[in-house]
C-alpha cells in the first residue's frame, strides 16, 4: 500500500470543501466553536474530526448547521473526491460551466454513479448511502483507508425497514456491514426514505476515509450466512481471462454457489450449464470468462453476482461486480472505396466508413478535395451549387444525389472521412475518388432509304445513346457532282434540320436520284466524341394514276420500347391513294391472355399530333397498342398498328445506390 505523508493527506482533504462550506477552514481547534453542536450530542465527536481533517465546515465560525439536508449535487461531489483521494492522493478537478458536472462525469467513470438525479435537490438516505457504497476502491492507496469489506454480521432482512427487495439493499447492507453506519435506533433503522443531514455526512465521511473510526456490531443472527468477501470489478482486454470471487462464512457448511448475469432488461438470469470454452466456474466460489464470452450481445452489461446457499438452504446474494473489457484503439475497418457511375445515373452515389475500437458514441465529418484545392470539411451550408447535392455530412454515410455527376468527376473529387470517438481521438480514413463511365456512342437507330416523287417532302431520322448528352445532329449531303465530298446540309435551303434533333426533312426536286444524292448524320456528344450513320439514298417513286394507285402506308418501325417519364414517336409515311390525307390515331390497352382489343380516341396532355402522321407520346408507366388510320380525298382507307413497351430502369451498382 503506497503511504502518503500525512500533511498530504491533510492538504488533500482540505481541497473537499464542497458546497457545505460557506467559509474557508481555519485554525484546527481542540474543540468545537459551533454553538449548534453540543458535546452531548452523539455527532460531536463526528463533527469534530470531520472538521478538524478538513472533510467539511461549517456555514459561519459558530454555525455548522447539523440539522440541514444534502443535495444529490453535494453527494456526487463528496464522493467523486473521496475516490480520488484515497485511490490517487489527489482531489483535482478541472472547472466545468456546471459546477457539478466535472464529479458527475468523474463519478460516472468510475461506475460510482449510473444515472443522473435532481442534483439540487435534498438527497435520501438510501441514494447517498448507493453512491457512498462504491466511493472507496478495491485498492484504495491512502493511508488509514481501507476498502468496504464486512467487519460485521449484518443477515440479509435483519435491518427492519430494508427488506432485501428495496431497490438499494445491496448498497445499505454493504455500509452496515463495512461499519460505515449503524441506523437511527436500538433497532438499526435505516429510514431509506428520509433526507440525510450534515451531522450524519459528517460521521459517514469520517468513517469512509479512517478505517479505525469504523463500527463493530452484530444485526440478527451472528452465526448466520454472510458474505465475507464481495466480488471486485474487473477488467482486462479482450485476450484475458477475467475472474470475479466471493467468500462466505456462517449458515452450515457445505456452501453451493451459482453466479447469475443482469441482461439488458436489468433483470438477473442463471448463467446457463451449456458447455463453453468462453466462461467457467459459475458454480463455483470463482467465476470466470473470456473475451469471446463478454462481446455476446446478450450480455452487454457484464455484471453478475453470486448466491451462496448453505446446506440448510439458507441463501445470501453478493454485491454485483463488473467485467470490463478495456477499449482497443480507434481504427478504421471499412474505408471509403472510389465510386465509378454512368453518366446519366438517377440513383445515389453513396460513400461510406465503419470504425471499432476507441469509446462510442463516434461522430463523423467528411472532408473534400479537388484537382485544385487540398482537403477541407464539407459544410452543411454547401459553398457551391455542386456541393449542394452532398448530403449527410456528418454521418456514416456520405450521399451524393444525382445531376453533377460529371462536373464532380470533372473537378476530381475525392472524398474522406475523420471519424472521432467519446474521447476526443481521432483517425482518418482513405481517400475514395469519383469517376464518371461513358458508354461508347453508338447509333441505336440508322436513317432508312426513301422513295419519294418531286415535290414529296422525304424525311430522315436516327438517334443514338451513350457517350455524354446533349447530342448535336449534324446532317450531311453528297453527290457524284461533288466527287462524294460531305458538305453540311444546312447550306442547302431545300433541307432542313434542328441539331438537336435526329430529323432531316428534304424538299424533292428530282436532281436527288438523278445525281446519286447520298445523305449521312454525324451525331457529337458534349464531350465532342462523334459517331456516322450509315449513307442512305432517296429514289424515285413511280406514282400511278389516281384511280388505280393503292393507298399504302409505310414507317420505319412498329415497335418501341422506352422508359417511364421519355417521350417517343410514331409517324407514317403515305403513298398512293388521293390527297388529301386525313390521319387519325387512336390506342388500346394490352389485353392480358389475349383478350379483345378495343381502340379509343386519344384526348390527353401526354399526347400531341393526333391528327397528323406523326404522333408523339410522353410514356406512362402502361404500354399500349397504337393504331393510324388513314384516308384519302376518295374516302379509301388504310391502317398501321405499333407497339408501345415499357422499359425497366436500368439497376444501379450497390455501392452507388440507395442505402
């Protein structure tokens, strides 16, 4: 045991003047000044080391106030200095907003307290003597103290008004039994219920810190069952094998033991006989476990406690004790990993850490770097409209929503995350870096050849995917007058197209056959790659007369599909027949296990062009059949049906998703 001089222990306890002192500690005196105390009273004596050892004051140099109660704020106080007094020789705290605070946070460390009070409020009997039971370690290095081990024979229910389901009975019985305190009566009353008052702290603090101030008497029977030696809280790493011990003497002999655990509901269950390389003994006076036993979520309190039970079947329960694993340092288990998206992705990019180790709770902040700029937290108040899609900057995960997916590629973002725990340490993660896949450009619909008579307005169409919208559509012309150079369409006033669009519309003169006219389209993504349509041709349309010509129609496809929310396009193109053409279109819904179709007319917003040979559909979550029907100035009629599919939403890759 380490010895501590005694003028250190006097300045030590001098510093655990809490809020029981008005005044600061004079001359130690022989005897008392307080006129409120009367060397007749059983506390005098009390009083008087208490003061003379600086344990505390009184509110005026005649005044100590014997009769006045204890806060719940004054209790942890007393307590949280008496541990560190006699476990370290000091009584430094640092200062907090609250004054209380720093022996709460101190008292709840060291397990001394696990729930907070009405800390201005006048504390019981019954919780100062629960927070006062664990104020003296198991090893305590000030001289002349010694831990609350039983020097008397206290059975369990012997105090009269403590029956061993009041909720602090272990607590109460453990001071009797350390000789801490006695009760009010010839009886050993505690009244639980009742205030404690500065004459009886006075006596408990100076019984706490001088084991030789500390009562000897008997409750109940004295050969009855005790526990002599009370189970200490442990605690090791998760490699060690941590063991908790009790001892018994009195009842008759043999003892049997049973150790139980307290799960997550509070209540106290027998550690079952399953056969177990991880925990043993728990039948025994020893009991003991490993880390693999102490990490099962069943039993994250780890405490337990013991029932010894003597041949007679007389039981007593030890204090419960703790088995602590000491935290491993903070680390990173799940780095952030670099995210790699299409283009035109809809879904989430998500980044996301895991850490172990350190003291939970943890809390996240994730930083940033470009191409031009060194790491910094990202803000919940974003600097930037890119920045304004990033979300859950200070959680586990970092989400990104879509719609910058390339300028964030683009600028070379990266991403990291420093991950703090309860104590103030800190670790970094790897960095994860964001790329943007461009699908190769490809054609997805080539221009079809037409044949078409002078004056004929003939049209070309084609549209591609991949690479990175928008598209530019630049249509070309070439002939064998031109020695098959391309040259841009646009300079030809008879042509027309809308680069946006993959449509070219050419006004028939004739010289288009004559003169082998070739058409192409050159389709420019955003990032300036290109890609050509295959060369397509117009030829001449021999029309018959219009009494003997045939009403035909003709397009260059019947069946799409396409997703929810796109917008697509049907046309056809008429030829023989009578002009003027009347168009009208109409749709049905796809009959399930080949029902009959019925065709009804198309009234609503998500439709234009109905009466025209071409027909543009903003696509629904439905598919539908569609049906021209078209007829000429002599009344003769002719049909198209086309088949409108849904396409499914291409599925994102799980580490950009949503999670």
């Amino acid at each position: 045991m380490k010895t501590i001089p005694p003028r250190r222990i006097l300045a030590a306890i001098l510093l655990l003047a809490l809020l029981l002192t008005a005044l600061p500690i004079g001359v130690l005196a022989a005897e008392l000044s307080f006129t409120d105390v009367p060397k007749n009273e059983w506390y005098y004596e009390d009083v008087r080391l208490a003061v003379e050892g600086g344990l505390v004051n009184g509110k005026s140099p005649t005044i100590y106030a014997p009769n006045d109660n204890v806060t719940y704020a004054e209790t942890v106080k007393l307590a949280a200095c008496i541990h560190k007094l006699t476990d370290t020789g000091s009584t430094e705290f640092a200062a907090g907003t609250v004054w209380y605070q720093p022996y709460v946070d101190y008292a709840r460390s060291k397990q001394i307290i696990s729930k907070d009070y009405d800390w201005n409020t006048a504390a019981t009997r019954a919780h100062f003597m629960d927070i006062f039971s664990r104020a003296i370690s198991s090893n305590p290095t000030l001289k002349g103290t010694k831990p609350l081990d039983a020097i008397n024979t206290v059975e369990d229910g012997a105090i009269p008004d403590v029956p061993m389901t009041h909720p602090q009975a272990g607590s109460i019985y453990k001071l009797y039994r350390a000789g801490v305190v006695q009760g009010s009566d010839k009886q050993y009353s505690c009244k639980p219920n009742t205030n404690i008052r500065r004459s009886e702290v006075a006596a408990i603090l100076t019984r706490m810190v001088y084991a030789d101030k500390r009562l000897s008497f008997t409750v109940g029977d004295a050969n009855a069952l005790r526990i002599t030696k009370q189970p200490q809280n442990v605690s090791g790493k998760a490699t060690n094998t941590l063991k908790l011990s009790v001892e018994a003497a009195g009842g008759k002999t043999p003892y049997t033991y049973r150790w139980q655990v307290m799960d997550e509901k509070g209540s106290w269950t027998w550690i079952s006989d399953e056969k177990n390389a991880s925990f043993g003994g728990h039948k025994a006076d020893t009991f003991w476990a490993t880390g693999a036993y102490l990490t099962k979520a069943s039993e994250k309190s780890w405490k337990f406690h013991c029932v010894v039970t003597d041949a007679d079947g007389r039981s007593v329960t030890s204090e419960a004790a703790g088995m602590t694993l000491e935290a491993s340092a903070l680390k990173i288990i799940t780095h952030p990993q670099d995210s790699t998206v299409s283009i035109d992705a809809t879904g989430y990019v998500s980044y996301k850490v895991e850490a172990a180790g350190g003291k939970t709770p943890y809390t996240y902040r994730w930083q940033r770097r470009t191409a031009d700029t060194d790491w910094s937290d990202l803000s919940k108040t974003p600097r930037s409209a890119v920045e304004q899609t990033i979300n859950n900057v200070d959680a586990q995960v970092l989400r990104i929503s879509p719609g910058v997916f390339s300028s964030l590629a683009e600028r070379g973002y990266a991403f990291r995350c420093v991950v703090t725990d309860a104590d103030g340490n800190s670790v970094t993660s790897n960095s994860a870096a964001f790329f943007v896949k461009t699908e190769e450009l490809r054609i997805t619909m080539q221009p079809m050849p037409v044949e078409a008579a002078p004056l004929d307005i003939a049209e070309f169409r084609t549209s591609v995917a991949g690479g990175r919208p928008p598209y530019r559509y630049q249509w070309e012309v070439s002939d064998d007058t031109m020695g098959w150079t391309w040259i841009d369409t646009l300079q030809d006033t008879s042509m027309y197209y809308d680069d946006a669009k993959g449509l070219l519309q050419v006004e028939i003169s004739g010289y288009e056959w004559r003169d082998h006219v070739r058409y192409r389209c050159v389709v420019f993504d955003a990032d300036g790659r290109s890609i050509q349509t295959q060369p397509v041709e117009i030829s001449e349309k021999i029309t018959q007369p219009a009494s003997t010509a045939s009403l035909k129609l003709s397009t260059q496809q019947t069946q799409v599909k396409a997703e929810n929310g796109t917008v697509v396009e049907f046309f056809v193109t008429v030829s023989g027949g009578k002009a003027p053409y009347q168009y009208e279109w109409t749709r049905a819904s796809i009959p399930e296990n080949g029902g009959y179709l019925r065709f009804f007319t198309i009234d609503d917003e998500d439709h234009a062009g109905q009466k025209t040979n071409e027909l543009s559909i903003r696509v629904g979550s439905e598919p539908y059949y569609y049906r021209c029907v078209v007829t000429d100035a002599e009344g003769t009629s002719a049909e198209m049906t086309f088949t409108l599919e849904i396409k499914p939403k291409r599925a994102m890759p799980n580490r950009w998703g949503s999670s």
